[in-house]
C-alpha cells in the first residue's frame, strides 16, 4: 500500500479520512475553518502542512470538509452543492 501523503494510513492499513486529517491540524494550531473563511492567514510553513496533509483531493473531500463545519454527513454530491453555497455566499459577501 502507497502512502500519501505520508504518514496518513491509520492503524489497519486504512488511509485517514479528511475528517481525521482536518482534525489532525488543527491540533497542530491550524485553524482549517478559520483559513477557508478569511478570518486567518497562514504563512508558508503552514501552507506546506497543509498540502502535505491533505493530499489529492477525493471525492470524500467536501463529504468531510461539510462534517468539520456542521457536524452532519451528507453524500458527495450534496457536500459538493452545499460546500459551493456557502463559498458563494461568503465571496459575494452575504
């Protein structure tokens, strides 16, 4: 089994879920919520734990990254629509 990034495979032989890894750096003090919101900046050695972390982005991606921000769990599909609604609306300033 290929690790990637590495590092990430849990116990088992699993590879972390987005989930875990969102959580993960947010003990190392990054703030993922905050840094999608604009409300934090990150410098570069942030960024690069970060990209490390993450890893390609899968189709579970929006699945997790909509589990960190509300706590519910929906399929792809809908993580996808609702992670654009609340993209869009806080670009556009709402």
């Amino acid at each position: 089994m290929v690790e990637y990034p590495p590092g990430n495979i849990c116990p088992g032989g699993f590879f972390m879920s987005f989930l875990a890894r969102f959580r993960e750096l947010e003990e190392q003090g990054i703030d993922i919520l905050a840094i999608l919101a604009g409300d934090r900046y990150i410098d570069d050695v942030q960024l690069e734990a970060i990209t490390q972390n993450l890893g390609p982005l899968g189709q579970d991606y929006h699945v997790d990254l909509i589990e960190l921000i509300t706590h519910e769990r929906h399929d792809p599909e809908r993580s996808r629509d609702l992670w654009k609604g609340i993209y869009t609306s806080h670009t556009v300033g709402f």
